[in-house]
C-alpha cells in the first residue's frame, strides 16, 4: 500500500559502499519521467551521476548541508529550462519527490539537496557551481540534487503523533470539525 510507503520512507544521509544496480537507476528514472507536469512542458532533465569523483565533488556545492552527498553512489541532479513552463519549479519537485518514493520502494535510501537559492561561496551560488561542473547547457537551472544509495543507516518512519494534523482544516481554513 502506498501509504505504508510514506509511513516508513525517512532522509538517509548515509549510505554503504555499494553501487545501484542499472535496473534500479532505470527505474528511478522512469518514475521521474511519469511525474505529471503542467500542461505536459515538460521543462525537467535529469542527469545520473554515478562518477564517485564528480559525486564528490557535487557535494561541496554548498557551504553546509551537502557534505554527505560524497558518501552516496548515485546522485541524480534535477535541472529544468524555466523558458519552458512558468512553473518548472513545481514539476521538478514533484518529479523529484517521485525519485524519493520510487527510491525507498527499490529499498534505496535517499535524501534531497537544495540547490536553488543556495550559496556555494561569496560570489557563487550552489546552482552555478552544480551547472558548470556538470556542463548544463546556458538556460537552464539546477533545482536539487538527489542523493541515493543503500542505506547504511536505518530509522524508524516519523511516529503519528508527530503529524501536523492542527494544519488541516474541513470545508473552510479554521474549522477542524468534518
């Protein structure tokens, strides 16, 4: 059940030294590529990163935060063209939660890394530096970079009683009664 999923899919940031099997990258691609995305545009591209080298040097490309992306054996850096879509930044999260679930479901652990709107150093941001080491074409954008991996550490899913449940509302913002 879907729901069994979410309740036990949890950020792993650390991962064992094993690669992820092609089948399994081919997996997480195709979910990527099924995510719905307004008006089909399409404005996504993902490029899978098994480079242990270039995972290592992706995971300097904040200045905190990112440092455990050089223990995992994949990454998958998700980019768009915003010229394609005014809102490519909701399609490639949406895409890029797909990664996260197809990844638990394939017993892969995983864990996102905001790029957009993040600093590398002073006069670098995190999408620059991600964009130039990678060669993305001018135009486009780095939103994240997903770490992926094995998962060398284990946690429990987040507990019900820790759900946000006073955040919903029924018929009007306010009213917690259905």
């Amino acid at each position: 059940m879907f729901i069994e999923l979410l309740q036990k899919r949890r950020s792993i940031r650390q991962f064992e030294d094993r690669p992820v099997e092609k089948e399994k990258i081919d997996a997480l691609i195709e979910a990527a590529l099924r995510s719905p995305t307004s008006r089909s545009f399409n404005p996504w591209e993902f490029i899978v990163i098994t480079d242990r080298k270039m995972i290592a040097t992706l995971s300097k490309a904040k200045t905190h935060r990112s440092n455990f992306l050089k223990n995992a054996t994949l990454a998958i850096v998700v980019a768009a063209d915003p010229q394609k879509s005014d809102v490519w930044v909701e399609d490639a999260s949406i895409a890029s939660i797909l990664i996260h679930l197809q990844a638990a479901d394939l017993g892969l652990g995983s864990c996102w890394i905001q790029i957009r709107l993040r600093e590398h150093s002073d006069d670098t941001s995190a999408e620059q530096y991600v964009a130039e080491r990678i060669g993305l074409k001018e135009g486009m954008v780095v939103k994240s970079i997903i770490a992926i991996g094995y998962p060398a550490e284990q946690k429990e899913g987040h507990p019900e009683s820790s759900l946000l449940n006073d955040k919903v509302s029924y018929g009007m913002y306010g009213q917690k009664e259905r």
